[in-house]
C-alpha cells in the first residue's frame, strides 16, 4: 500500500493544512492501492505564493534557455528509468490496461524530447526588420505562474505536455491533480527533487473540484493549462476571462472514422475497435463514430463487430486483457446509461450491452458495445460518453459522410480510411478538426494536438505546444 502522508509544495514535501485523506481504491476489486495527501485552499496559496516567488525573485524565469533544457532532459532520463514503476501504479489507480500504460511510458520520452527538440530551435530572442527601416527586437518571455489542471485517464500523459513547455519556457508550475489519481502524480515530485529544480518552480496538489476552482481563480496565476471534460473547459475559461488570465483547454471529442467505398475490410475490422476501446473508451481522442457507405453497410457492420467480439475484459494488471475497468463506480453508471440510451432510442446493437461481463460484476466494467443503424442525431453519436462504445452510421456519398462527421459540437480527432491516399487527403482538408489519420497513421509529437469548436483552445506538442507557455515582447531598436 503506498502512502503520501504530504504535499509536494514548492519542491518540499510539506503537512497539509487538511487532515483528510485522499483513498483510492482499485476499480477492478476494490482493494486499497494507497492513500495520499489532500490539498485545501490554504495549501493552494502556499503552493502559488511558492511559484510567484521563484517567478518574480528567483532566477528560474531568467537562466539561460540551455539551463532549464538539461534539468527537463535529467527529468526525462528519470521519468524513463522508473517507467514499469509508473505504468503498474497508473494501471492500479485508474484501471487502465496493462498494455496501454506499459506502451504509453516511451511515448511520454519522446512527447518530452519533441519540447526539448523545439526548445533546441526556438526564437527565444531575434531581431526583425521592416522595409521602412524600423528595427525590433522580438523577446518571447515566460508566461509567469501556471496552474496545469489535469484529469485521471491518462494522468503522466497530461501532466508533462503542460509542466515540460512551461518549465521550458521558464515558468513555474502548480499542477492539481485529479482525486482518482493522486498517488502518481505525487511521485513525479520526487522525480522534480532528484532532478534538481530549484525551490519554488513545481508544487502537486491532488485536490477535488472545489479547490480546483480555487487554484484556477487565484489572483496570482497567470495562465492555466487544463485537460479534462468540455463542461469543465467551459466554467475555467469563463474563470480566466474576468481576470483576462492566458488558457489552453483540451477537451472533450466524438471523432468520426469515414470509412469510404475502397476501403480494405479487414485494416478497418480491426482497426476500428482499437480506435474505439483503447484506454477503455476514456481516451479524448477515441474514434467512437464509424462511418460507412451504405452499398458496403452490412458487410462493414459484420466485419467490425466479428473483431469488436474478441475484445478481452479484464484485470487491468494482465497485458493480454485489452479493456479493463473504468475508473469508478460512477463512471460505470454513466456509460451504461448512454448504453441504455442507444437502445431506447432504437440503434440495433450487435456487440455488448449493459449486463457486466461474465465474472465481472464485482469491479466497475463494462462490455465493449458497438451499435449499428445509428442515426447522427442520436446521444450516443453526439454526445462523449468516455468508455468503450463504438456507433456504427450509414452514408450515401463523400459529401454526406464529411457533412455527418462535422456535425459534432467537437472537433479533437478523426480519420478516413482509403486505398487511395489522395482522395485521404482530400478529405482529411473538409473535416473541421484538429488532428486527422488517414488510414490510420500514428500522430508525432512535432506535430501540435488540439481541437476546433468545443474540443478546446490553444495547441500542445512540440515548438506550437511551446508558444502556449510565453509571452511576445517587443522592443524597438
């Protein structure tokens, strides 16, 4: 059982002001995985007054570039070294399968080597001209205190594409952590010790919804980061416009997969329900609308949900097991609702339903369920329901697939699968969305992340993700 009895503020493990507890419990059998320190709003103001310190008379915001890049690459080297530690505490915590949080820990190195790699390249100071004769010296300068907001699915994942780029930038960094995770967001704090930072530059506080709001609305932070549901996105950004504070939201998605009439059957049957299940459907990113042409319907249907049946449910602890459990009780009830919904609403399923998997019943899964003869209009396609549900619509042509797949409140990711790459692109260019695979090709981390509409605002990822985190100041020469 671990055991973080304090904070982790301003580089010290400090007593919090709060004597309860935060327990987190295993969603696959609800044995005890550990209990953690919980931050109140006093906790919050010494964590920020730490940051605002180092910011403002410290010399973090004022090292050479190069300075802050080789304690990010000694973090880096850390993280790395301790990766099989994270991914089975991570899988403990949250119920995320073995096999994604394993494959998840050098994707983590390589999304931290793209900042280090852009930080490498980046304009921090450069002169411009203008024909007139007029001369400027063009400064990008650190934001100042940012408070990284970050939600339990995949929580190292949210944690460093916001703390990397700050810290680059040379910012300081609250990071708030959600309850259902608490545990290994406190130990990136020993990682930032033996690291070296200095006093003051990144405090850890796990803490619920209260003191979240609080952070966000302290008048001493100067942007926030936050990764977590679009509702939620909404109420910071709101938050951060009575005080004109800098935002970045990554938010929720419903991406749509449009299957087009040359598509391979079996690249699609198999792909489409990783896109869907992985991290157990509580993945922003899921591709949970699969859009197919009606002359190919029926066969596609049979296909996907021939492959959709094989998925394996179980301990999250067994890499053979591609679903395990949701994070909690209550996320289980809500996905079986949006379950309840399909049906209701007259969508034809043909893989799961809302019993629990045989076996199953004591911890919080749910069958991978996929649903066919969707109408666009449905819950279950507009709305993000955050667990392993797939709805399968109907198309007539290209133009109608592209119409239903911008028919979405949000707009985070999305693919088309093709033999024919250029008419990929063609259709990747009409989709109004911020990341896009054609036949499936894996995002980089040069390249940004980050949605339209209400998928979010501002970008992460490499030199883009880097510029979320400064300031652009310009001094005439």
């Amino acid at each position: 059982m671990i055991d973080y009895a304090n904070l982790y503020i301003g580089g010290h493990w400090v007593a919090p002001t709060l004597d309860e507890r935060i327990e987190v419990r295993s969603p696959h059998d609800h044995s005890l995985v550990g209990r953690a320190a919980q931050a109140a709003p006093a906790d919050v103001d010494a964590a920020v007054a730490a940051a605002r310190r180092a910011f403002d008379e410290g010399t973090w915001p004022n090292l050479p570039p190069e300075r802050r890049r080789a304690l990010v690459a000694r973090f880096n080297e850390l993280h790395a070294a301790r990766a099989a530690e994270i991914a089975a505490l991570i899988t403990a915590e949250n119920g995320s399968p073995a096999w994604f949080t394993q494959s998840l820990q050098p994707a983590l190195a390589e999304q931290t080597a793209a900042y280090l790699r852009a930080a490498d390249s980046f304009g921090w100071e450069e002169e411009i001209s203008s024909p007139s004769g007029a001369r400027a010296l063009l400064r990008r300068e650190p934001v100042g205190v940012v408070a990284a907001v970050i939600p339990w699915n995949a929580p190292h994942q949210s944690a460093l594409v916001k703390l990397i780029p700050a810290l680059l930038a040379g910012c300081t960094v609250v990071l708030k952590a959600a309850p259902e995770t608490p545990l290994n967001a406190l130990l990136l704090g020993e990682l930032f010790t033996e690291a070296g930072f200095p006093d003051g530059v990144v405090s850890i506080l796990p803490a619920g919804r209260e003191t979240s709001e609080y952070l966000v609305a302290h008048p001493d932070v100067d942007k926030i980061a936050f990764t977590g549901s679009t509702r939620a996105g909404r109420r910071i950004a709101s938050l951060a416009g009575e005080q004109l504070k800098r935002v970045s939201l990554e938010l929720g998605g419903k991406s749509a997969s449009i299957v087009l009439e040359d598509a391979d059957l079996d690249a699609v049957a198999q792909a489409a329900p990783q896109l869907a299940f992985g991290n157990n459907g509580e993945s922003c990113v899921a591709h949970t609308r699969l859009l197919v042409p009606r002359s190919r319907y029926e066969e596609f249907v049979s296909a996907v949900a021939a492959a959709a049946g094989k998925t394996t449910v179980g301990d999250p602890a067994d890499p053979s097991n591609f679903v395990g459990p949701l994070v909690t009780a209550v996320q289980k009830e809500r996905v079986l609702s949006y379950i309840r919904s399909g049906l209701d609403d007259g969508a034809r399923l043909v893989v799961g339903g809302p019993d629990a998997p045989d076996g199953l019943e004591q911890g919080n899964y749910v069958r991978p369920t996929v649903f066919a003869d969707v109408d666009n209009s449905m819950r279950i396609a507009q709305e993000e329901i955050f667990g392993p549900v797939l709805v399968i619509i109907p198309f007539e042509d290209e133009d109608d697939a592209v119409r239903i797949a911008n028919d979405s409140p949000y707009g985070l990711s999305g693919g088309v699968w093709t033999t024919d790459p250029e008419r990929g692109l063609a259709v990747a260019r009409r989709i109004r969305t911020g990341t896009f695979l054609v036949n499936g090709a894996p995002n980089g981390f040069d390249a940004p992340f980050g949605g339209y509409k209400s998928s979010g605002i501002g970008r992460e990822f490499g030199s883009v993700g880097l510029t979320q985190y400064v300031e652009h100041k310009s001094i005439a020469l």
